[in-house]
C-alpha cells in the first residue's frame, strides 16, 4: 500500500459501525444502572438495585446454576471427545481422514433451529425424558465442531517429528502424548474448552426445544420478558455478557501463550475463527 | 570374526510400485562410523529409518546384536537418531531435552543429572542444562541433539544428514567434533549424507547406494581409487570417465587407447576391449606449447580456467576425442582460455571399468 491520505469516508464507515455494535450493549449496560424502573431516557441516576434484586432472586440463582452445570459439562465432555477426535484425525494416515475431518467441521453450518427440532425428535425416539442432560448432548453436538476446529488446528502444527524423537528415546504412544503432545498444546485447547463453556452457557435456541422443566439464564431472561420489562434483565444480560467476555478473553489469551511457549518465541495469536464463533454465539 | 552389530538381510522396501530398498544386505561391526552416501531418492533414509524401527521392510530382517528387531517398534530398540533438522523439545530446557530417555526409563534423578552433565562435557555445552532451545544456535542444537542421543548408550547412533541445515563452517567444525565423539565414545554410528565431502571426511567405510542397491562398500581411499563402478566413481569426488579400448592387458596394468593415444595404467585383471578410464582430476597434468612435446601425449584446448586458492581448476577439450577434461593443477600451472595445452597423468592414478551395452545407460554426462 502507498501511504497516503486516509479515505474519510472509510473513516466514517468505521465509526457508524462500531456505533452500532456496541451502542446497544452500551445502552443495556447503562440502564441496568438506572435508579428507576424506566428504560428509556431521561436517565434519573445511578443505582445498584436491580442486581441486587438479581442476585437474591432464587429464579436466577437456580438457572444460574443449571446453566454453569450444563456448561461445565459440555466443556469438560467437549476437552475429552474433542481432543481424541483432532488427535486421531491429524495423526491417521487413513484415506477417510478428509471426509471424516469434514463430517466433524460440518456442523458448523446446522441452524441452530435445526439442530433443536433435530435433537428434539431424536430424544423422543431415544426415548429420553427432557433435561439437563439432554441439553448437555445437545450443547456437545452444537459446540464440539467449534472445539474441533482449534484443536485440529493447534495439533496439526505440531512438528511430528518431535513425536517420532520421543518414540526414538523409549517413550510408548500413551508416554509421547502425555509428555510432548500435550504440553505443547494444552493451553489452546483449555482455551478452546473456555470458548465451548462460553458457548453452551449463551445458548438459547437449542436449548429452548431440549430443555424440560429446568431453565438456564438465557431461557429466564427470555420468558421475564414476557413477563415485565424493568432494568433487572439489562443487570442480568450485562453480568452474562461480561462473564462470556470474560471466558474469550482467557480463550485468546491461553491460545496466544500457548503458541509463544510452543514455538518459544511470541506469536500472534493463532485464533483467526473467534470472531466467528464469537457472532455466532452472539 | 565378532558379531556384528547390525545385520541387514535380504531388506527390501517398496512404496506402491516403487521399490526404496532392494534385496539389501549388510553387516556393520561395532564400534565403525559407517557412512550411507547417495543422491536423494537412494534409500539411505529409508534403510536409517528401517534400522531406527520407523519402518518396516516389505521383506528381509533386521538384527542388532544377534537379534532379530525387525518387528520390535522404534521405542524398544537399542537405537538412538538425529534427525536432520534441530529437533528439540520445545517446552523443555537442555536438561530435560537431554534427560528425557532416562525419565521415560524412570533413572533416579541423581544419575540423570550426573549423566546429562557427562553428555553435555562431551558435546562441549557444560553448563547450558537450563537453557531452552530458542537460546541455542543450530549448531547448538545439534550438539544437544547429539547428547541427548548418547546419553543413551545406544547400540547404533543413527544419524540422517545431521549437518546439512548448519552453515558450511559450522558443518566444518562440527564434522571435527562427530570424529572426536566417535573416538570417545566407541559407539557405532550410521550416517545419512548426500555429501560426498563430508562422507570422506568422516567414514570409515562408506556404503555408495543408487536405487535402492549397494553399488560399493569400501573405505573412503578405496572407493575413491577404485570406484566399482561408473556412478561410484563420479558420485564420490570428481572425476573424469573417458571411453577407452583396452588393447593389451595383463594382472597388474593394462595398455589402452583413448584415440590415436596408447596409455599404459595400472589395472588389475582388465578384460581386452571397451573400458571406462577413471582419472580423477588431480592427477591430470597440464602443460603448455604442445609443439615442444612432440610425444604421444593428448592435446586439448582450454575451455575454463577457475582459481580455487591452492590452485587452477581448468576444463581442457581433448582435441579429436570429443570429451572434456577436468584437471585440478598447482597453482605454479598456468594457462589462459584458449590456449594449447597437452595433458598427463600418472599410470597409478588410473582405473579401469568394464564398458558393456548394459553400462551404455550409465554414461556419464
């Protein structure tokens, strides 16, 4: 590029969407502050009450929970399936390894409401009373290609060579991976862990066709807006947008270590798809 | 004679259709530092990955010490490799580098130290246990990667072209430090290179391969003097590889036309008619003004003269013969392009190879 003026109009195009990313976010944030029941402007100043209100109600605390059990679990079942599934994948010498690979990042493209509908059906002929742990599957299925995706990526950078040297030095499949595989990768996948706990803990529309009688936070927000509309949904949505923020943040973050302490120098960041994963968890 | 260290029977290799490794057979004492020189494509990798467990031979087996490995995987075997490419751990410093044979063998951690620090001596890297790897120069990291190897004590060091990523004279110094670690250390060593130079300068008996078969085994001086063949011989230094016509011959030399030209070489046991003359370039003489001469000897025109410090290297087209000549001179020779020259050599510096129609495919380009 010749360096030269910058485009104004660039400029302004920047700006008008950046406008409308985050004011809505910002206006969210701001009301759940709001002294008075109101959600619109003339702002009437500054309180904490509505997440007081929050945090005491025994609705939120009980979807809270669900919400960080199902999570919980879809992180851990995605860590364990996930890494079997990239380590098996980039390690085979198969000539099924590209399809199957495919099969695996496939579900990438499902709507969600189609997976909802799916899992739902699959369930009643399974003959699976609704849960949490038929939210659990279904999370696994909607996550695991997001997790797939990183892991397959970081465990495919690998040089093979270094496994092949610890099996030169005596160590058996189990040793090598254990002591050279994983060290070198278990910060980006515990990063892509976080990314899929992040996604499971938002999920709405699977979850509303799997879910039964239990709720999880992003069900309870939507059925109180049924309801009533008053600033303790902005205190709820703010709290859950700053605790996903937050598991991304250290997703990026483990990635980008990880990369520097594997190649022992820095690196950028080698995660080009959590924006993505990012919109469509959104 | 003792056992061998390793034995190669009958190993084969095939890739699909292609065929790596043919019917190979071998037998390497303890103790040598035998060298696999080849182009790219020989199968010298492939039979060092065959010896290291990496691979399995379509056919034939593999014994260390008696025993038969062809089936045992890479990490049972009494081999240790260095690979081409620095290839060290990149989450661990030099210690644990250097220690992680003996960790996965479980050796108490007191020995472990006492030992990595008796590796790194001899590789000459005292004290730098806890660098980590993006602190070493390549060179470095082949001697850590050396250590790390031997602090095994395996049965068979393998190494695949350990030199080749270094700069040339970081390659230099560390061919002096392999020849003294072997010397150390008496372990056996099995050397992949394409180099020639470097196969020389290390060996102590060099396997020639080409396409998957052994073309000569031999020390470095007598696969240098008497190449077995036409590709041992210009694969291993230069050479030239004139056509002749053996006319007489007896066991020890042998008299041959090369044109109107009669020369007579040492030779052994020459069957009478078409040969191949083996020279090698240093023992061509040059000398200038041909009319003074006046005897049989062949005259040429110098086509490239090149300064190459200890003296001239010149290309001399033989006059009438249609072939070229590369003569390696002292610097007191002296010759311009394009000036008449009239070429000598030794009858010692010669050899003789068969020339029949099947050889006419390995003609030397």
């Amino acid at each position: 590029m010749s360096g030269g003026r910058r485009s104004p109009l660039a400029g302004t195009f920047t700006l008008v969407g950046l406008v409308f990313l985050w004011a809505p976010l910002a206006l969210m944030a701001l009301f759940s502050l709001h002294a008075t029941a109101s959600l619109s402007f003339p702002f009437e100043g500054f309180s904490t009450r509505w997440y007081a209100q929050v945090l005491d109600s025994p609705e939120v605390r009980s979807a809270a929970r669900n919400s960080l059990i199902v999570a919980s679990a879809t992180a851990v079942g995605t860590l364990v399936l996930g890494t079997l599934a990239a380590y098996g994948l980039t390690r085979s010498r198969s000539r099924l390894r590209g399809p199957l690979t495919l099969l695996f990042f496939l579900p990438i493209t499902l709507p969600g409401l189609f997976l909802g509908v799916a899992m739902l059906v699959g369930f009643r002929r399974a003959g699976l009373s609704l849960s949490l742990l038929t939210v659990t599957i279904a999370h696994l299925v909607y996550v695991f290609p997001f997790f797939f995706m990183v892991a397959r990526a970081a465990l495919a950078r690998l040089d093979p060579a270094l496994e092949e040297m610890a099996m030169d030095l005596g160590a058996d499949r189990f040793t090598t991976f254990r002591r050279v595989t994983l060290p070198q990768v278990w910060p980006v996948l515990v990063g892509a862990a976080c990314l899929a706990f992040a996604l499971s803990f938002d999920e709405f529309v699977i979850t509303f066709f799997v879910i039964g009688p239990d709720s999880t936070l992003p069900l309870y927000v939507w059925s109180s807006l049924r309801r009533t509309i008053d600033p303790s949904i902005n205190a709820i949505s703010t709290l859950l947008l700053l605790f996903t923020t937050l598991l991304f943040a250290i997703t990026v973050l483990l990635a980008s270590w990880g990369e520097r302490r594997r190649k022992g120098r820095t690196a950028e960041a080698p995660l080009g798809l959590v924006p993505a994963a990012v919109e469509r968890a959104g | 004679m003792s056992e061998p260290r390793v034995r190669m029977e009958q190993v084969s290799r095939r890739f699909g259709a292609v065929t790596a490794l043919d019917e190979l057979t071998l037998d390497i004492p303890p103790g040598e530092l035998l060298t696999l020189l080849g182009p790219s494509g020989c199968g010298k990798t492939t039979l060092l990955r065959i010896i290291a467990g990496f691979e399995r031979p379509s056919s034939g087996r593999i014994r260390i010490d008696g025993a038969d490995v062809t089936s045992v995987p890479a990490n049972r075997r009494p081999t240790n490799l260095v690979f081409q490419r620095p290839t060290l751990f990149p989450h661990l410093d030099v210690l644990g580098n250097v220690a992680f044979g003996m960790q996965v063998a479980r050796v108490g951690k007191a020995e472990q130290r006492r030992k990595v620090a008796e590796a790194l001596a001899l590789v000459r890297l005292e004290g730098y246990e806890r660098r980590r790897s993006h602190e070493l120069s390549g060179g470095q990291m082949q001697r850590v990667a050396l250590a790390r190897a031997l602090v095994n004590r395996p049965a068979v060091l393998l190494l695949d072209e350990p030199l080749s990523a270094l700069d040339l004279k970081i390659r230099l110094e560390m061919e002096v430090e392999l020849r003294r670690v072997h010397r150390e250390t008496g372990a056996t060593f099995v050397y992949v290179t394409h180099d020639q130079r470097e196969a020389m300068a290390l060996s102590d008996r060099i396997v020639v391969m080409d396409r998957g078969r052994v073309e000569q085994v031999g020390t470095p001086a007598e696969v240098y003097r008497r190449p077995s063949s036409v590709f041992a011989a210009s694969f291993v230094g230069d050479a030239n590889v004139l056509p002749v016509d053996v006319l007489e011959a007896d066991a020890t030399s042998a008299l041959v036309g090369l044109g109107s030209h009669r020369r007579r070489v040492e030779a052994r046991d020459a069957a009478r008619g078409p040969a191949w003359l083996v020279l090698r370039p240093e023992a061509v003489r040059v000398a200038g003004a041909p009319a003074d001469v006046g005897g049989d000897a062949p005259a040429g025109l110098v086509r490239d003269a090149a300064f190459r410090g200890t003296g001239f290297t010149y290309r001399i087209e033989l006059t009438g013969l249609g072939v070229e000549l590369k003569a390696e001179t002292p610097p007191s020779s002296v010759h311009a392009v394009g000036d008449r020259v009239t070429v000598e050599w030794d009858a010692s510096a010669c050899w003789l190879l068969p020339r029949g129609g099947e050889d006419e495919a390995a003609t030397p380009a």
